[in-house]
C-alpha cells in the first residue's frame, strides 16, 4: 500500500540555524515505509549538531516513534497503523563483519544507526513524517505507552552499553553523570544485578532525579572518592559508566576503578582525550567503548520498560511543538536548562 503525505521537517542549514521545510507529499520505497511522527525526543547529540551543523541529516532528531502510514510494496515486516520505534536492522549477513561471524557488529546496522547509509532519510524524526527504510522501523509492545516508546532509543543504547560492560552479581558499579543516559545507565545496571550503583553528578536536580529512582548512593563529583573508599574499603570500583562525555574526566574515572575492573565509556567527547596508559596497563583495566546498539537490544530494552523494571516516564520533562525547537536548543545549549527529556510533538 503506498499514498501521498504532505510532510513539515526542520532540519539544520548552519550552526545554530535551523530551517523549517514543506513537502508536497512523501510516498515509501519498495523497501521502505513513511511513518507518522507521534513523538522525538531531543538527545544531546541533536543539541551539540545544532551548534556545530556536524550531524547527519537523518542523526538529527533520531529519537523518534510513530504510526506506519503507508508502506513500500517489498515491505512484510511491519503494516499500516502500528506503532514503531527508531532503531536498526538485523544483522545483513553479507558485511564484512557478519561473514567473518561477527554479527553483533554488523557494518549496516552501525551504518544505519549513524544516519550514513544510502537510503538514509534526508532529516530526522523532527518532522510530522519520515520517509525511512522498513529495516529501521521497529514495532512497538502494546504495553509500552507513546510516551515511552519515544524514550525507548536512549534506553537502547544503555541497555547495550551495560549489557557489553558483563557486570557480575554483586557488582560495585559508578555511574558518572545523571543526565538521561546516566540515569538509564544506573537502571540498567541495577536491573543487570548490580550489588550499589553510586550515582555522581554536580547538578542537584539531577541528583534529586537519582534518588527519587530509588538510588542512595547519590554525590557531588567531589565526593565520589570518599564514598567509593568507603564502600570498597579503598579498592574502587568494579565497573564505571563514563556519561558526561567530558575530556578531562577520562583518566580521573580510570583511577576510580580497580586493579582488573572495567572502564566502560559512554559519554562521546568531542575533543581528545590525555590518558595515562602505563596507568591502564599496569592495572590491567578492561575498557569498554559502546556506541548505539544493535537490532535485538530493543527487544530486551521494551520488555523490561513493559515489566517496569525500567523507568522512562520520570526523565519525560516537557513537551514542545516544531516551532518551539530553537528556542529549546538555544536553552538546552546554555547548560542552565533543568530539563531532562524534552519531547518535540510535530502536531502542536
């Protein structure tokens, strides 16, 4: 089934100029589908690509959910009406990587997940429809609401961060940052058996955000390593999640971990790091780098938002429509923003 839809997108021209466009219509390819944008979420990754129009067309507001409304004519996977979420496909098979057995890392599904493939969409999710391939459009659980469906791409790519990182039960685990990754992460972690989760971040709200999540272990950066002391009697920790993506922090969090722990990294700093790696080496620390996901982290990320192991609903902090979204940047962008999760409803 394929129709005509008229489609509103705004998309970056410059730094920190957007542009807002009207399609005439958007119909699906044979292998694609055009999707109904309910709702997208902003990712700090959209607000650095807004300052610095370094994105990807289709990176820019990649944190989307929607209603199929009309699908290509090879399309069997997904049908008209359900409701679907960003994410990649399943492994191709054919790359470089899958043939040589290693399909957890298949090159199209990281291709896809950084907007870079052929058939990529020419914008993101900040649009009223997208035109994308059927590979990308993953069915929503019924149990799921719109509202979590559309944090359900963040929760992705935390649940692979952690689920990569093999925490054992009983774990001592640091999750440094509480924004809406570090916060994610936390769950993730505490849900993978984690025996504490000690949560550092300098903002109070987002410390109060932690601890309304039911985490105890809640500092200021400048009391990490007291608490830390105390709880592994000085040993440090067995995992820690880097969120913040700050440069300068990337050998400090090593020197949190223990002799054979793990450094896991998911904070992306857009500047290089100076790191001591006799220091590494000496230690034996295991470091982990995780970017995006793969196809069946949804599956697991959606059944446990469904069982309500894991809370998105509380990083939800308000709602804006498509022309509210400069606005939104510029603030988010000044870093004096309390929100967490802002969501953009194309139909405000």
């Amino acid at each position: 089934m394929t129709s005509a839809i008229q489609n509103k997108y705004v998309h970056i021209v410059a730094p920190k100029d957007a542009e807002t466009v009207v399609e005439d219509s958007v119909t699906p390819a044979p292998d694609g589908v055009v999707v109904d944008i309910r709702y997208c979420g902003i990712c700090a990754t959209d607000t650095h690509g807004y300052a610095s129009a370094a994105l990807p067309p289709a990176v820019f507001g990649h944190e989307w959910t929607g209603t199929v409304s009309a699908v290509g004519a090879e399309v069997t996977s997904v049908r008209v009406g359900q409701r679907v979420v960003a994410g990649v496909g399943p492994a191709c098979g054919v790359c470089a990587q899958c043939r040589a057995g290693h399909a957890s890392n298949c090159d199209l599904a990281f291709a896809e997940a950084n907007g870079i493939t052929d058939d990529a969409p020419a914008h993101g999710g900040f649009a009223t429809t997208l035109k994308v391939s059927a590979r990308r459009a993953i069915p929503v659980l019924d149990a799921l609401s719109d509202e979590e469906a559309a944090l359900m791409e963040p929760a992705t790519v935390t649940f692979h961060a952690v689920k990569r990182a093999a925490i054992t039960l009983g774990s001592i685990v640091v999750v440094q940052g509480a924004g809406p990754i570090g916060l994610l992460t936390a769950q993730h972690a505490r849900t993978a058996g984690a025996g504490r989760v000690l949560v550092s971040e300098p903002t109070s709200a987002r410390r109060s955000a932690a601890t309304d999540l039911g985490f105890t272990d809640v500092v200021e950066p400048g009391g990490l390593a007291t608490l830390l002391s105390e709880v592994t009697d000085g040993l440090g920790a067995d995992v820690l999640f880097e969120c913040t993506g700050v440069a300068a922090l990337l050998q400090p969090s090593a020197e949190l971990v223990r002799r054979g722990g793990t450094l896991a990294l998911l904070g992306y700093p857009g500047t290089e790091s100076s790191v001591s790696y006799g220091d590494w080496q000496s230690r034996e620390l295991t470091v982990i780098g995780s970017l995006a996901y793969s196809h069946e982290d949804f599956k697991g990320t959606m059944t446990l938002i469904a069982e309500g192991r894991i809370d998105v609903k509380s990083l939800h902090t308000g709602t804006i429509g498509l022309g509210e979204l400069v606005d939104m940047f510029d603030e988010l962008d000044s870093g004096t923003s309390t929100h967490a999760k802002v969501l953009v409803d194309p139909k405000l």
